[in-house]
C-alpha cells in the first residue's frame, strides 16, 4: 500500500509539471488519496481494513473489483501523460456510430474515467467512515476517563486588607525562647519544652553561678 500511495504521488508530480493548468486538482487527488487510506487502516475496527460496514467501501475491496479499478486508475494517470507527447495511433469507429477517428491515449482517457471516478468517490467514502470511527473512539476514552477534581472556591478578598492581614499573622509563630515553653502550642495538649543544646545548658549554668 506504501508504494502504491508513493508512485501515485509521483506521478501526480509530474503530472502537475507537464499540466499546470490542472495542478489544484492533481494535489487534491493526492491529498485524497493519502489521507483516505490513512485514517482508513488507522481507525479501530475488530477484522481486515478491507472489511467495512458500508456496501461501496465492500465492493470497492472485492479481489477482482480492486484490481480492476486500481488499473484503470493508474491507465488514465499514464494516458494524460503519454497524450502530452503523442496522441496514440488513430482508432478508427465503425461508420455506424457517427464518430471521428480518435487517439488511442486518449480513447484510453475516455475509457477508465468512469472506473477512475468511482475509486475517488470509495475514497471519500472512506475518508468519511474512519473520520466518524476515531472520533467515536475518542469520545467513549474521553467520556470512560474519571472527572478531575474542581479546585477549591478561591477566598473572599476583604476590602480593607484587615482579613489578609490577621490570616498572615496567625501562620506566623513566634521563636521559642531558651529554656522558656512556648506561649501557646502549636497544637492541643500538654506544654512542650523546646529542647535545650548543649551550648545553653552551659550558658544557663554560667549564669546561675554568676548569681
């Protein structure tokens, strides 16, 4: 599939060279061509990607009917290509069917535009169903995915700046003093003493022997 999506780009490429008249619609086939095939085999599904849920999408991946088309597909890109040089040996109509002799290029041209048109429009058909395929995926992961947590309702702001100040100073609390217990704890229960260092204790007793 690679290489089918890759040399049918080149040619388009060349193509858009020898007609630039027609290089909008050349870019557009390959964008088609692409991008169809690529969220087609990427989209989830349980069997083959030739295995659809859509008729035209059933049919066009039948063995005989995808060989049939793709070839007809790559005859008209190389019938543009060789009429831009040479229109062909002349085939010439029976008299009965009222037509002028024509080139075989372009008799080739004339012949597979209808197969060519229908692999286009399995190609948008496709395009469709696996654009609607990862969206349906994406929303079942999205809606299976548990619900953040709202963040808490911000704080209401006091006009005078008196709040903001009162909830500052009562994070703040104030150092202990040496061999002295806190004023008021931290938490609920009994008093705790601040630990003493050993550099202190020998201040404190320096002190008591001072006295």
């Amino acid at each position: 599939m690679v290489t089918d999506r890759a040399s049918t780009a080149c040619l388009c490429i060349v193509l858009g060279a020898l007609y630039p008249q027609y290089i909008a619609g050349l870019c557009s086939l390959i964008m088609l061509d692409l991008f169809s095939h690529w969220y087609h085999t990427s989209a989830p599904r349980t069997g083959s990607h030739k295995k659809s849920s859509n008729w035209l999408v059933n049919a066009y991946y039948n063995r005989k009917v995808l060989f049939t088309v793709c070839a007809s597909t790559e005859l008209w890109y190389m019938s543009l290509y060789m009429m831009h040089f040479t229109p062909g040996p002349t085939l010439p109509f029976p008299a009965s069917w009222g037509l002028a002799p024509i080139g075989l290029w372009r008799a080739a041209c004339y012949a597979s535009t209808p197969l060519f048109g229908f692999k286009q429009l399995t190609n948008v058909v496709q395009l469709y169903m696996a654009c609607e395929a990862l969206v349906r995926s994406v929303a079942q992961q999205v809606g299976t995915r548990p619900l953040a947590r709202p963040p808490p309702p911000p704080e209401a702001a006091c006009p005078h700046g008196a709040c903001r100040g009162r909830r500052k100073a009562a994070r703040r609390v104030a150092p202990p003093l040496h061999g002295e217990a806190l004023a008021r704890p931290l938490r609920s229960g009994p008093v705790r003493h601040a630990p003493l260092t050993t550099l202190q204790v020998e201040e404190d007793e320096k002190k008591r022997k001072q006295r």
